[in-house]
C-alpha cells in the first residue's frame, strides 16, 4: 500500500486533518483527496468529534490540484473517472469544518479550503486561482463560491488574471473569517474550534442547513426552511438543557441528542 497523503490527529473534541505532500506543496492528487473525504466523513460520523479542521503546512495548504497527475487528461477520461463525485461528498459534512491556511491555497487548494464552513488564515496566505495560467478553469467549485462570495465583478477580476490575492484582501471581500499573524493560525483555529465544540451540536447542524439555503431559496422558501429546524431544535434533549442551564444560572452541557 502506498503511503498515506494525510495525518489525523484528535484533540479533545476537535478531529484534525493535516495535508501531507510537503514534497509538492501539498499538491492534490486524486487519492489525497480520496483520504481527506473518507477522513471528513469518518469524523463527521463519530460521536466523539464536534468540529473538524483541515490544515496544511507552513508553505501551502495545498498548491492545488496534481499538475503531473493532470496532463495526460482528456476530458473523456475525466468524465469517466467524474474526479467531482468526491467533492460532492464534502458538501454532505454537517459538522462544523474549518481551513487553517498558511502559505498558498491555490486552485483546486483554495477550493478545498472554500468547502470548508470557515476559514482562517496567516498574513502570508495567498488565495488564488492560476488555472487561466494553465489553460483551464476552476473545477471544483472556485467560480460558485467565489461569486456567491464577492459578488461577479470582483470574482470575474481575480479568476481571470489569476494572480493570488493576500489573506487581508480576501478578508476584505468576505471570502475569509480571520486573518493572524503565521505563528498563531492553529493557536487560533483551535480556539475557535473548541468554541463551536461547546455549541449545541444539533443547533449547529440546523444552522449550516438553513444558512447554506440561504443562497439557493427564496426569501419565503428560506424562512420556512428556518422555521422547520427552528421547530426541529425543539426536539433535542440539548434545547431543554440549554434553557434549564440558563434558568439555573448554570453552563450547558450539550450532548448532541
Ligand atoms: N502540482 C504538481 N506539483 C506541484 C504543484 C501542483 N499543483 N504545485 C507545486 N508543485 C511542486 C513543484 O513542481 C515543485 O516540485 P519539484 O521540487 O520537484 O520541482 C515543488 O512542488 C515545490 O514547488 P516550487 O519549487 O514551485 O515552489 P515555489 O515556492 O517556487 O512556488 C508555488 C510555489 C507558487 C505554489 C508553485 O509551485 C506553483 O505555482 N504551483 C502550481 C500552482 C497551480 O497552478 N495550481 C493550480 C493547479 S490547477 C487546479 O488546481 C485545478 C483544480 C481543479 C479541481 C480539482 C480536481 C481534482
């Protein structure tokens, strides 16, 4: 067996997956992304885990997708081998994922980290899309994400003339959550990770659903959509325990149940 592309750790509550091709910037290859899927849903399914983080290394998250793995492709082959049903499978995650970047996320990198529900990262990020430089596109979600993000004229501007863009600037244009100095991203990442490990793990689950909506529904399908997981949370053992601990002047203890 060939070695593994990633390293898994747990902290606590908090499942942690590291990019592991230092030899080429954490580039992606097909089973890297393979492990990181299997890796997100193993997590996302254990009882013991509330937050997953994914981070890479100090040079890259990950300098996007394998350039050598790429070149003999046509685009039959890729549509046989459909690369993007992976992807998909990270859409499904209902816990809360976090990107903790240094260095470069680029293409399919960038992406990986944009599937992800928050990111952060160090001053010296760059976030970009050099695909254009290499005569394709985006592939893994960058031109959705990025307009949804930043609006169509800016995300227009930064895929075309594919030059990376800084950490502050893509804090600027809300691709972003955090911005940190290089040395304190994973203090960072972990803080916050162990705060959304304390949330009520169902409240958490029904917020992602009904926010991700938010893009996709109309207002008055979206306020229903909000309304049924608002009715929902009233189902969890956790509601009565975050009321009963707020009457008794006490913290919650969330269970997830
Ligand atoms: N693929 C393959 N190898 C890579 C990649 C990559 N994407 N990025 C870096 N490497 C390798 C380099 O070839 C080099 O290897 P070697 O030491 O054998 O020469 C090693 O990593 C270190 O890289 P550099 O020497 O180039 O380091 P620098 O600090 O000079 O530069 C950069 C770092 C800026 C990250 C530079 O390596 C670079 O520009 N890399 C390519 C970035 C890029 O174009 N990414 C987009 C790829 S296309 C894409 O992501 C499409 C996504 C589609 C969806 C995903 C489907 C699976």
């Amino acid at each position: 067996m060939t070695e593994a592309h990633i390293k898994v750790a747990r902290e606590d509550t908090v499942g942690i997956i590291q990019l592991y091709r230092p030899e080429v910037a954490n580039a992606l290859n097909r089973k890297m992304v393979d492990e990181i899927v299997n890796q997100m849903e193993e997590f996302d399914r254990d009882d013991s885990i509330r937050v997953i983080l994914l981070k890479g290394n100090e040079k890259a998250f990950a300098a996007g997708a394998d350039i050598d793995e790429m070149v003999e492709e046509t685009a039959l082959t890729l549509e046989l081998a459909n690369p993007f049903a992976v992807w998909d499978r990270m859409t499904l995650i209902k816990k809360p994922t976090i990107a903790a970047v240094k260095g470069f996320a680029l293409g399919g990198g960038f992406e990986l980290a944009l599937h992800c529900d928050l990111i952060v990262a160090a001053e010296n990020a760059k976030f970009g899309f050099p695909e254009v430089t290499l005569g394709i596109m985006p592939g893994a979600g960058g031109t959705q994400f990025l307009a949804k993000a930043m609006g169509r004229a800016k995300a227009l501007e930064w895929i075309w003339l594919g030059q990376p863009m800084s950490a502050g600037e893509a804090l600027q244009y809300g691709v972003i959550n955090r911005v940190v100095a290089a040395e304190l991203v994973e203090e960072e990442s972990m803080k916050l990770a162990s705060q959304l490990a304390k949330q009520a793990p169902i409240s958490m689950r029904l917020i992602k659903e009904a926010v991700d909506a938010a893009g996709d529904l109309s207002l008055i399908e979206g306020l229903k959509l909000e309304r049924k997981n608002f009715y929902l949370a009233f189902a969890s053992e956790d509601q009565k325990e975050g009321m009963e601990a707020f009457i008794e002047k006490r913290r919650p203890s969330f269970r997830g149940v």
